[in-house]
C-alpha cells in the first residue's frame, strides 16, 4: 500500500496491538506518533503498563504469519538472538487431562521468548521506520473534538517529567491500542455516544509464575510442556524454554484457586498437576528471582460496532476492543488480525468508524468463541450455554481424546487454536468420522528421558 490518507496518525499503547497498528499506519501517513505513558526504548522485561508480561506468553501461529508479513524476515532475526524457534506440534508436550495429544510436524511456528523480549524486538523494528516517533513517558488525558463532537481531531497529552504541561496533539486519525483497562467508552459516552456494551466472562483466573535454570534439561528437544487445564483438571501449567538453560514456568488456577507465591505452596501446586513432567523439572532446578502473580477476574469484549453512532476519526484495537482468557494465548494475534483487517480499510482513506468495527466484530467472533465457549466447559463459571456451546465443548473433549492416537487430528485441533483454519473445519464429515472411529479412551503416553545436563547460563 503506498496511497497517501492523511498527515498524522496518533498510536495510543506501545505493546504489540500498538506496533501492529504504527506499522500499518507507517504505509499511508506522512507521520505515525505512538503516545504510552511507559518509557519504552530498550526495555526487555516487565513493565507497568503490560502487568501480564511477566508470565508465560504464546503467539499463536497465525500471529506469526502476520508478524513476518509486518517484518519480513523477523522469525531469521529472533533465530540469530539465539531464540528459539520451534513446531507448534512436534516440539510441546499438549497434555489434556493428563494424556498427551500425538506429536507431529504441523509447520506452524512457536516461539520461545518473554514476552517484553518479544515486544522489544518488534519496537526495534517499528522505531526503525523513518515515519514513526515514540512519545513515551507521557499520559494521555483523552481525545480532542473541536469540529464538532462528530470527529476526533487529536488527543491531550501530558508528559510525565518535571514541569510537563498539557498540550494537543493534532491528528487525522487516533487509534486506541491502551490494552483493557482502555477509557475509551468513557471518552465516547462524554462525547454524547452512549454507553458501549461489554460481554463478560469472569473465569476468576490467576497466573503464579517463575523463572528457572536448569542443571538438568526438561525439554529434551521440545519448546514447552503444557498441561492444559480442563474441567476435569482445572489446574494448569505453561512451562517454556527461553534457550540457554533457563525456562519460565506459569501456573493457571480458575475460580479462587490461585497457585500461591510461597517456595513449598507453589511446588505443591506443581505437583498436583495430572503430569509429573512440570514438578519433575523445577524440583531440582535453581529459582530465578521470586513467584509472582497476575491476576485475570474476567473475560471482556466491547461492542463498539452496537453504537448508533461514532465519531470520524478514532478507532480501537487489541485489547481495548476484546481481551481474551490469557490461557488461550490469543490476544496478540487477534490483535494482528484486526490490524491487517485496519489495512483494508485505509485502501479507501481514513475509515468509516462503523464498518470498521463491525469487520473488527467479525474477526473477534472467532476467538472470543474459542475462549468464552473453552470457558463455560467448566461448570462453575458462569454464563449462558447454547446448545451451540454445549456440543462445541462435548465434540472438542472427545476430539482431544481422539488426539492422542490420531496425529491428524491433533494438527487439526491445533491449527484451530492457532486461528490458521476456522473451528468449522474440525465439523467436516471426514474429520467428525475420524475423531468418532478412533477409541474413546485416550492413548497410553510416551514421555522423553531427562535430558543431559546443561552447561550453567551466565
């Protein structure tokens, strides 16, 4: 796309939904500003802003693809870091109530790294765009209107430093990247918009996480070992490498039951998972720095696209628009997805708020299904089942089990989870044959021999 839309474009939130945004912008502005109350030049670990992004993060394949579309020749790049880079199905251990789904080359990417390492990489990326400027370390107060309450001409911001004032920053086009806790229903019901509706989930979800190096290696050639939480099992693990020795493990617990952040509470938690593989790693493994907990009380999607009306000139993405049960992974590639869905739209100028939004709708509907409808399998939480989510989670428990004889099948869940292929796809007549033809009970597990010992990671 090389069609000229407008002057300046503003990007509200420096994390990934913020650079996909810039880097789409960047085609079509003279200018990109991203506004983020963080500092963000040369941070590689957790900050305020992205309290999650000290936990175990997965982009999911089709996040991927986009990512190399934005960045050509970005996965190179991460290899050459010395990242690793992996099979989404050959190399993670998927386990489902306690039984492993058959591992087979899918050629869908995983990659293993933190996720402000991640993020780094890709603002190396954006700021290396001659038409973008990072304004960080200031605050955003909120949108300006002055033609009329019908369009957004800029934002006010203020800068964090000592003796920072308030000034405008004028605009053609705002885009709302700030994550969850995002005001923009806020800023436009004081515009005279109404009130945005939100569906909610509340899974009452929390992460207790650590990092680890290993004397001993647990991965043994894999990427990740993953015991999945299921309404059986509700107790979860992420387990990642992070190459060289060291690992980051995350455990998962719904409803109140939280891992806990004490040494022998947070090993008990390990080992109660239906797999020994996630205790049998750390027990013996050198802790790095102290558990630490994020806590997720709600799923939440809001329904820009059932507003009457809308102002010209400011859009949402990411997070703001839908935040996802963070165990399913998909928040940074729905947040892709939705950036290339802003590409479209700048090929006829600056976008039309409500068709914008109701494609937006279109490409949430996907996920939002997975995770809301993955979430109501578990009897506690609550919500409304359809007889569409009822058979969904039924059809998904008994094709995970078929997963474990049937490698054909484990890569086509996969490439669902991934949001490669729709979920209508594991509907076909030959795929619900072969899931039903297979046994209903799951497949005795193979499970790797310790690894060598590892030289120690400065």
């Amino acid at each position: 796309m090389s069609s000229h839309v407008g002057d300046r474009a503003i990007v509200l939130g420096g994390s990934m939904a913020g650079m996909f945004v810039a880097r789409v912008l960047s085609d079509v502005f003279t200018e990109v500003l991203v506004v983020d109350r963080d500092a963000l030049a040369g941070v590689r670990e957790g900050r305020r802003g992205v309290p999650q992004g000290r936990h175990a993060h997965g982009l999911l394949a089709r996040g991927q693809e986009i990512l190399e579309d934005f960045f050509p020749g970005f996965t190179a790049e991460l290899i050459a870091a010395d990242i690793p880079v992996g099979d989404l199905g050959g190399q993670v251990r998927w386990y489902f109530d306690g039984h492993r789904i058959r591992p087979s080359d899918t050629g869908l990417r995983l990659v293993g790294v933190a996720r402000p390492v991640l993020e780094d990489h890709v603002r190396r990326r954006v700021r290396a765009i001659r038409n973008v400027t990072f304004v960080d370390s200031t605050d955003v107060i909120g949108p300006v209107a002055v033609a009329g309450p019908d369009r957004v001409t800029g934002v006010r911001v203020q800068g964090r430093g000592p003796g920072a004032v308030e000034e405008v920053l004028d605009a053609d086009l705002v885009v709302d990247a700030t994550g969850k806790g995002s005001r923009a229903p806020g800023w436009l019901a004081s515009l005279g918009y109404g009130n945005v509706e939100e569906d909610r989930v509340k899974v009452g979800l929390a992460y207790t996480s650590r990092r680890y190096r290993f004397d001993v290696d647990p991965f043994r050639g894999d990427m990740s070992i993953n015991p999945v939480a299921t309404p059986a099992n509700p107790r979860g693990a992420f387990l990642h490498t992070l190459g060289g020795g060291l690992g980051m493990l995350s455990l998962t617990g719904i409803l109140g039951d939280h891992p806990p952040t004490d040494e022998e509470g947070f090993l008990a938690f390990a080992k109660s998972l239906p797999v020994p593989d996630v205790h049998d790693a750390i027990v013996d493994a050198e802790p790095i720095g102290a558990p630490v907990t994020f806590k997720y009380p709600a799923s939440q999607r809001r329904r820009f696209e059932k507003l009457p009306r809308l102002p010209r000139g400011f859009l949402v993405a990411g997070d703001a628009v839908c935040s996802f049960n963070p165990v399913y992974g998909q928040g940074m590639a729905s947040a892709a997805l939705q950036a290339l869905t802003l590409r479209e739209h700048l090929q006829a100028g600056i976008p039309d708020p409500r068709a914008f939004f109701k494609d937006i709708a279109k490409v949430v509907d996907v996920p939002w299904e997975i995770s809301a409808g993955g979430d109501l399998a578990f009897p506690a939480v609550e919500g409304k089942r359809t007889l569409k989510v009822r058979m969904g989670n039924a059809f998904t428990a008994r094709l995970q089990t078929a997963a474990t004889h049937d490698a054909r099948l484990g890569e086509a869940f996969l490439r669902v989870a991934g949001l490669v292929d729709p979920p209508q796809s594991l509907m076909r007549p030959s795929m619900v044959l072969r899931t039903l033809r297979t046994p209903r009970t799951p497949a005795g597990d193979s499970r790797p021999e310790p690894g060598p010992r590892l030289r120690r990671a400065a």
